[in-house]
C-alpha cells in the first residue's frame, strides 16, 4: 500500500536551513538560490474569497460577504458588483462610485480576509504530492514554501524530475526542478520562486 512520506523529508530540511543560518552569522558567502526579485504583483480577488467592505460612518452599510462563484458580490443597497480580478482597492472605489447614488462622499475600504484568489492566479500541484492541491499564491512564495504546503513527496516520487509549467510571454515554458535536492538534502540552491498560474508536476519514480 502507497503511503505518503510526510514527515521524513523534513529533517534534512531543517538541517540544511541551519547550516544556511550558521554560514551567513560567520560571513560566509552563500550559494545564491534563483529566486526571482521582481515586485510580486497586487493580489487580485476571485471567486471563493471572503471581502470586508467597511463604508465609513455608515455601518449599516458594511458588511463582510463571499464572493460568489460568479465572481460578484452583494452588500446593502449595492448588488451584483463584479469583485474577481480587480484588487481590493478597485474594488472599493467601484463600491463608492455605487454607494454614491444613495449617500454623499461614500468612503470604502475592501479588506480581503479570506483567499482563495483566482484560479488563473492559483499554484497547483499535481502528481506525487503528499496532498496535491491548488494552492493561493503568496508574496515571495517559492517551491520549498509550496512543498511544505503540500506536506512533501511520496516515496514514489522522482523528486528530481520534477517541473514547473509557467506561462511566459504568451507561451507554456517547462522549468525543471530538483525536489530530492532541495527538501531531502537542503539544497536551498534549488529553490525556485513560485509564479501566480505556476503548475508543479511531480511524477513517479521508474522501476
């Protein structure tokens, strides 16, 4: 019977974090990990996620609500509001230009307090995971965060010929990645940063 490894791997990693703690308090240089260091992008609402909209001196007006499947939301004397893919701040001032109509100078704040964010913004992890999943993608997210997410690999799994699909410029680009490397030996030089839309595919070792 397939039983998944779900505390194994994290030693090595623990490990080699320390050691990593221990070279930087002693000067030492450092294998860089290629991680992106560009801005993370504002997160965007979806479907699933839960929104805080406060209307200043108005609190009959506020109101914390999901967002439907469909992507909108209703709050009092607003319905319908398309609320996926735009960001909190967006949000509200959309909320103020309708609130407007019924009082005067409407002030919103659009507190998002539970995220699931959309699906063309999600992590998914397929194949031998411990727990395959969509996952929120996070600010400065990377694959060692996604890994513990996920609570590791199988034993069946061929960590090493693991790979990322990410699309770039229009185009599905395969980024390979070394999971044995990195939550087995704490290679913290294979970890990657993590992209919205990012797919990890973890397949299964050959016998």
């Amino acid at each position: 019977m397939r039983t998944p490894m779900r505390l194994s791997w994290l030693g090595p990693v623990v490990i080699g974090v320390l050691m990593v703690a221990g070279c930087a308090s002693q000067g030492t240089s450092l294998p860089t990990a290629p991680v992106s260091q560009q801005e993370s992008p504002l997160y965007l609402i979806g479907p699933g996620d839960a929104v805080n909209v406060f209307v200043w001196g108005n609190s009959d007006l506020s109101a914390s609500v999901p967002v439907r499947p469909d992507g909108r939301i209703t709050t009092p004397l607003v319905e319908d509001v398309k609320a996926s893919g735009k960001t909190p701040t967006q949000l509200a001032r959309e909320m103020e230009k309708q609130l407007a109509r019924y009082i005067k100078n409407p002030v919103v704040t659009v507190i998002v307090t539970n995220f699931v964010g959309r699906f063309s913004e999600q992590v998914r992890v397929v194949g031998e995971a411990a727990k395959p999943q969509a996952l929120a993608h996070r600010e400065n997210m990377t694959l060692l965060d996604v890994m513990i997410d996920v609570g590791g690999v199988t034993e069946f799994a061929a960590g090493n010929r693991a790979k990322v699909i990410r699309m770039v410029d229009g185009r599905l680009q395969e980024i390979p990645v070394r999971l044995d490397d990195l939550i087995k030996d704490g290679d913290i030089s294979a970890n990657i940063a993590m992209l919205p839309g990012d797919i990890l595919i973890i397949p299964e070792a050959w016998f």
